[in-house]
C-alpha cells in the first residue's frame, strides 16, 4: 500500500471513528480498483455500557464457500451474543466466521451479521478487518511506485504449485559432505523450530531470519515456499521421551508470548511477503490426546496430564490464530499416520480434537491450510501388492497381524481419506495434504517384487508389503528405511505434495541415554534391545544402534537412506 493511501485510510477512520461507522472503500474509489474485501461496521445503538453493531463484508475476489472475518478493538469491549455469524473473542481479537446457511460468498457478493457488546469509556471502531487473513478496506496489490509496498493478495489454493521450495543451506552442506550426499543436497528439507532459542538460531546456526534472508536469495523471479515446523507446545510429545521439550506441561504462557509471538512478529515482516511460507504446526500432539490417554492401554500419565489442562489444544490453537493470518502463511496441522489414527476409534476422533483446537484461542478452521501426514515417520506411501479389501482363505487383510484391523495399508489412502473426513467435519472443501516421504521408500534388496504367498493371509501381506517394519508402530531411527518419493506439488487428488519435512539423517532419538541441555530424554524405542511396549504391540522396537539426540546428525543412517532410496537415486 503506497503512503498516499496510507495517509487517506487513516483520515477515513478518524472521520469514521466520530461517527460510529467505519467507511468502508468500494472498489469503485479512485485509485482502490484493487480492493480486494470491503467490511462495513456499523454502530446502530449506544448506551452507556453496551451496543449494538451490524456488519457488511463484501467480497471482491474469487468465490468463497466458507468465510472468517477478524478483527481487535482499541478498547475494552466485549461480544456478547450475535446472529448470522459464530462469533468468538479472545483478549481483544474477534473472529466471526460463518454459520452453516450463509458461508457462500460470491464474487461482488455480500453477507451481514450483526452482535450485541459491552464496553466503558470509549467505543472506537476497530481500525483494520481482515477476511480470511486478508486486509479488508486496502488495496491488495503491490504500487510499483512505492519500494516499500510488499504487495499482498489472498492465498493460493496450493502453496506449492508452480513454486520452488527452500534449500536449507545447513542441512545441504551436511548432506553434500557425506560420500554420495550431494545426489540428494540440493533437495528442499523442513527448518525445525523446535525451541525458543530456535529462532534467534542455536550455537551460531541460522535463525529464522536468516533462513527467510537466504530464502528471499533462492527465490528469484519465482514463487518460493519456505517450511517451518512449529515444535515446541507445553509438555510437547506426551507419549514418546525422545523428543520431549523444554516448556513443562504449565508453560503455555511463555509458548504464547516467547515463542509464538516472536516467530509471528517474524513472519509478519513485510520483507518477507513474497515467500510462501508452510507451517507444519506441532507434530505428534494432538491425536495423543485421542490414543494415549486413559482408560486406554497406551495411556501415559503425561498425555492424561496434557488432555486434562487443555494446554495442546490451547497451543495449537494460538499458533494457527497468531500465524495464520498473513496471506503468504500457510498452516498445516499434524495428523499423525495411517499407523497410528487409521482405527476406527481414533481416526474420526483425531479429526474432532484438531477442529477442537483450530477453533480455539481466536483461531477458525479457515487458519488450516490442510494437513500434513506421516511427518517423521517411515510409513509406505503406497501398498503396492495388497489392498484393504483382499482376502485370503476366508479372511480379510484386516486380520494379519500387520493390519490388525486397520482401515488403511498405506500413507496415500489414509491422506486421502482424512482429507475428506475434514472436509466432512467442517473444514473448508479446499483444504490439501501434505506427505512425509522423506524416508518411507524401503527400497533395496529387501523391497518385495510381487504378492506374497497366499498359503494364509500373514504370510500374504508380509511377503508383499512394501513397508518392512517389524511393526507399524515402531518410529525411531528405524533399519532398512530408505529416502521416499521426492518432494514434488501435486502428485495425487486431494495432495499438495509430497515433502521432506524431516530432513534425512537427522536422528530420532539416542539409542542410550545421553545427557543434554535440549529437554530431550531417552526413550527405549530407539534402543534396538528393547522388547517393546503396547503401542507396538510388544514387538523388538526396530531401531539403528549408535544414535545421537533427535535432531542430531546421524551419519550411519544417511547413508541407509540413500543405500534403500525409493525410486533409487
């Protein structure tokens, strides 16, 4: 926005802010042809300690069949009951998103609501409304006049599509030093956030300007995606030692206001808004508070902690309201793998507790992007030689001890699948999914050619899956993976990409105790003698011996990955 329009907002809303109203800009005012939403907020009755107000959103972009407007008030004033809109407030910011009759919004199209409030003192019209984290009343577009208009605009359906994406430059020179790395060190990898000092960086590494700094190098002329994971909510990883972390499970305050807001204040740099930037927002939390909490087997008494004080719903929802409104900020929640939510009893009750969380603490679920599956795990993208609904001498699939009742045999089915049933519990119809191939390939000498045996169906499925775990559940550091499907856009209906979050060769966990000051403790299923737990069903846990702390560089493991590439490289 150039500073002449600036200059003409700002004497708009003091002219507005005498009246009660705030004057919307119609895309017919000179020099705002490219408004792209304007919002009409009107104060109809004042007292001394209420009011109420009606609301007009126009929309001038492309067709919405869901919508989220947001706003913050100067003052004290409080929502109290409204209509035509599912109103929220947190603190001083409100989101009213659309009821189930009235989510259609059409181009040049309008939809009202109004609401009931209180206040004392004054009563100011908010100064800024942003529908579906794009600024209302300003003109989206970039002034070629002004150097320091950074443009604007809504989001795209894809973040991915016709986009590059981000080298990190730490993780490459890590890859190309290794014997053979450098055939695989110019891919795109994840940058982790995975504590508060994460983002200034840690024993001199690139912090998160710096990674955006280089991102705007890489860019170009093209569009650029840069993906962040979002790693650090209170008594993060209820379930799994390895990659517990620093905030004890009390400490959501400081995750809002030392982590969070940091990271937002970052991403809302204007600087930065020609990237695109992906947020994978907390991985292995949500759908704990669905498997490990009791009366379940699995239960941990830190889940039950976490589901009992609501902080990872808290969490998360904090993080998709503070970072989701840019319109170059893309969220994706993590939606665990088909080994783990594809059950009956946990699938569409993970899709309940992430919409729990993205409506929660001013968030909407038009801050989800999608979802991101598989995320550091080794899960087969697809089951070549047996499907959910073979069978063999009378029984089904479902009864190998593999499947073991599973609905799903692989990442692209569950994806898919839970893609949909979000849609189905009210998530936009547009939202995408991402895949972790990073190192679910299984490639090498031990990948199946053919169908197993039909002799009976455990000799069926063994001798013909793909993914060649001891057991579904097991998740650290595990041997004979190899690196997956390289990261492309667009690879199958209903998937964004394919994306290497987990940067390969960065461990899960240490295979033994290791003293440290990161929070992370040592779990037994990255120890390869431990016999396992419930969650595995009491199976050998599968894990590489030798192992640094999670995250830390692990060269024998590199080099597997690259050994069992699948497609080979």
């Amino acid at each position: 926005m150039s500073r002449t329009r600036t200059a003409l907002l700002a004497a708009l809303a003091l002219v507005a802010g005498a009246s009660g109203t705030a004057l919307a800009v119609t895309p017919g005012d000179a020099g705002l042809a490219a408004v792209p939403c304007t919002v009409d907020y009107k104060v109809q009755n004042q007292w001394d300690t209420g009011f109420t107000a009606a609301v007009t959103i126009t929309n001038n972009t492309t067709a919405k069949s869901s919508w989220s407007l947001k706003w913050a008030y100067a003052g004290n004033q409080k929502v109290t009951s409204g209509w035509n809109a599912k109103i929220s407030q947190s603190g001083t910011a409100v989101t009213a998103a659309n009821e189930s009759y009235n989510g259609t919004l059409a181009t040049g199209g309008s939809v009202s609501f109004g609401f009931q409030g209180t206040y004392s003192g004054t009563n100011a019209v908010p100064a800024t409304f942003t529908l579906d984290g794009v600024t209302c009343n300003v003109d989206g577009g970039t002034d070629p006049t002004d150097p320091t208009d950074p443009g604007g605009g809504t989001k795209v359906d894809n973040p991915y599509a016709g986009a590059k994406v981000y080298v990190n430059p730490e993780w490459s020179a890590k890859a190309a030093a290794e014997p053979g790395g450098s055939r695989i060190s110019n891919q795109p990898t994840g940058v982790w956030l995975d504590r508060i000092a994460a983002i200034n960086g840690v024993n001199g590494g690139m912090g998160l300007r710096a990674h955006l700094d280089k991102a705007l190098e890489q860019k170009g002329s093209g569009e650029l995606v840069v993906q962040l994971v979002i790693y650090n909510l209170p008594g993060r990883d209820c379930a799994a030692l390895a990659s517990n972390g620093e905030l004890g499970a009390t400490e959501i305050d400081k995750y809002k206001t030392q982590y969070i807001d940091p990271i937002a204040a970052i991403l809302a740099d204007p600087k930065y808004a020609s990237l695109r930037i992906v947020n994978t927002i907390e991985i292995d939390s949500l759908p704990n508070l669905v498997t490990n909490v009791s009366p379940r087997a699995t239960a941990t008494a830190n889940c039950d902690t976490m589901k009992a004080n609501g902080n990872y719903i808290k969490g998360v929802g904090y993080a998709l309201n503070k970072l989701g409104d840019a319109p170059n900020v893309y969220n994706y929640v993590d939606a665990g793998h088909h080994g783990w939510i594809g059950w009956d009893d946990n699938f569409s009750a993970s899709v309940q507790t992430i919409k729990q969380a993205a409506t929660a603490e001013g968030a909407t679920v038009n801050d989800v992007q999608g979802f991101i599956t598989n995320t550091a795990n080794y899960s087969a993208l697809k089951e070549q030689y047996f499907t959910i609904n073979d069978s063999v001498g009378g029984k089904s699939v479902r009864e190998s001890k593999w499947v073991d009742w599973n609905r799903y045999t692989d990442e692209l089915s569950f994806a898919q699948a839970f893609r949909q049933e979000a849609v189905n519990q009210g998530f936009a119809s547009g939202v995408g999914m991402l895949i972790d191939t990073s190192r679910n390939g299984w490639g090498g000498t031990a990948r199946p050619t053919g169908p197993g045996a039909t002799t009976d169906v455990d000799t069926y499925v063994n001798g013909g899956r793909i993914d060649r775990r001891i057991h579904v559940g097991n998740w650290c550091n595990q041997s004979g993976a190899g690196l997956g499907e390289r990261p492309q856009a667009s690879p199958a209906a209903g998937i964004d990409a394919y994306v290497w979050i987990k940067p390969p060769g960065e461990s899960d966990g240490s295979s033994s105790a290791i003293a440290n000051d990161e929070g992370k403790g040592f779990d037994r299923m990255c120890d390869p003698t431990y016999t396992g737990n419930p969650r595995n069903n009491n199976n050998m846990s599968g894990a590489l011996p030798n192992a640094p702390l999670s995250g830390h560089w692990f060269s024998a493991q590199f080099q597997q990955l690259m050994q069992n590439a699948y497609p080979a490289l």
